[in-house]
C-alpha cells in the first residue's frame, strides 16, 4: 500500500482503490475487485486501523473492478454504502453491469470475462451532486461517460484530492490522458472539462498512479489540448 498524501492511502489489487483516514474514522473509495477485499483490510491493519473504523464505502461507478469487494467490505465493517443514483440499481443487482465504453476490442473482452461475478450489495445513499451526509469532507462531482453515473470525490485536504475513478488516467510522465478504458465521447469529455475547472493538487486514478502535485493544472493542459 502507498500513501498518495497525507492521510490518504492507495491499495493496489489489479486495480485501486482509496483509503481516506481522518479524525472522524476511515472513509474508502471504490472496493476493488471482487474477492480482493483482503488487501483493503489488510491496508487498514497497516496504518492502524480495523474494519470497525471504517464508516463509509463510496463507490464511483458500478463496474465489477471498483465494487466486487463493496458486499463483503460492508459485512466486515457494517459501514455505509454510498453510489450514485444512476449506478446504484446495478450494484443492487437490478440491473447488468454495463460494458466499458471499449469493450469491443477482444482482448478486454476477454480480460472481463476473467474477472469473477461482483456480489451485489444495498446502497444506503444515493447521490448525485454535492455532499454526502456520512462522508461530509467529501465532494460528489458527476463525470459521466465511462459509465451513465460515474461520480468523482474531492477531499478538501493537502489542496485538493480529486478521487477521479475510470474518468481519465495519469499518463508516466504526469499528465492526464483519457485512459485504455475510454474513449471520446461528447459525454466523456464534457466531464474532462469540468474535472479541470476544479482545484486540486492530487489526483487519484483507479488504473493508474496518482499526480501528487499540480493534479489540476494537467487537467487543464490535457482539455486544452482536446
Ligand atoms: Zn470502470
């Protein structure tokens, strides 16, 4: 496990996911994959935390990779489970998981159909925009495209921490690119441009490392570009 910033750790398992430690206990982002729990426990245990700190789990999208673990996770630490309103029958159950935007390429087609069955799970809050009444330290800012009601986070600590999902993703050299799980959509790139009017000095991405410093600057640059 890595520390991004203070206080906010990355869980590497095939994909990443967040733990945000604060005062008022141990909020996550995203679950990982389904039956990966395991590392996100065991990052909690790492940094002195048990599963009973934990009081909220925020998904930011119903793909199997960021909530298979959401059902177990929220067993262990009956902490709340927070998704967005679009996305939320999915991780329910009731409706299928929809495909990435590039699934039609064969060989992630059959790198999806590798990973196991999400378990699904009852969502306890539905979100749209703004405050989530558990997690008030955290934004909800819509970024559909990779999926209909993909959500990022901001943090307000150390600047700004945009918890940006499948919503785009870090190139090597620190700058943003939309990511092998995207592609241009008006809808994607809309998100884009909202994601870059915000201040933040990291960013967090499900597939990829954080930027550190100056997150949303590349932001800025990336959409400039477009
Ligand atoms: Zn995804």
């Amino acid at each position: 496990m890595d520390q991004v910033t203070t206080g906010v750790h990355q869980v590497s398992k095939g994909v990443n996911a967040f733990i945000i430690d604060g005062d008022d206990g141990v909020v996550l982002v995203d679950a990982g994959l389904p039956k990966r729990h395991g590392a996100i426990v065991g990052g909690l245990a790492s940094i002195g935390r048990s599963v009973g700190d934990v009081r909220a789990i925020v998904l930011t999208h119903a793909h199997a990779d960021h909530f298979g673990g959401a059902a177990a996770l929220k067993r262990q630490t009956g902490a709340s489970l927070i998704a967005s309103d679009i996305d939320a029958p999915v991780i329910e159950g009731l409706r299928p998981v929809p495909a990435p935007p590039i699934l039609d390429l064969p060989v992630l087609r059959l790198i999806a159909r590798l990973v196991p069955s999400p378990e699904s799970a009852t969502v306890d809050e539905r979100v749209t925009i703004g405050a989530i009444t558990v997690a008030p330290d955290l934004e909800v800012i819509p970024t559909p495209g990779h999926t209909d009601g993909h959500i990022s986070l901001l943090l307000d600590r150390a600047g700004g921490v945009l918890f940006v999902g499948d919503a785009a993703m870090a190139t090597r050299s620190g700058g943003v690119q939309r990511g092998f799980m995207n592609r241009k959509s008006p809808t994607f790139d809309s998100s884009l441009v909202v994601m870059a009017h915000l201040e933040f000095a990291v960013a967090c991405f499900g597939h990829s490392g954080p930027i550190t410093s100056g997150a949303s600057g590349a932001f800025r640059s990336f959409v400039d570009s477009l």
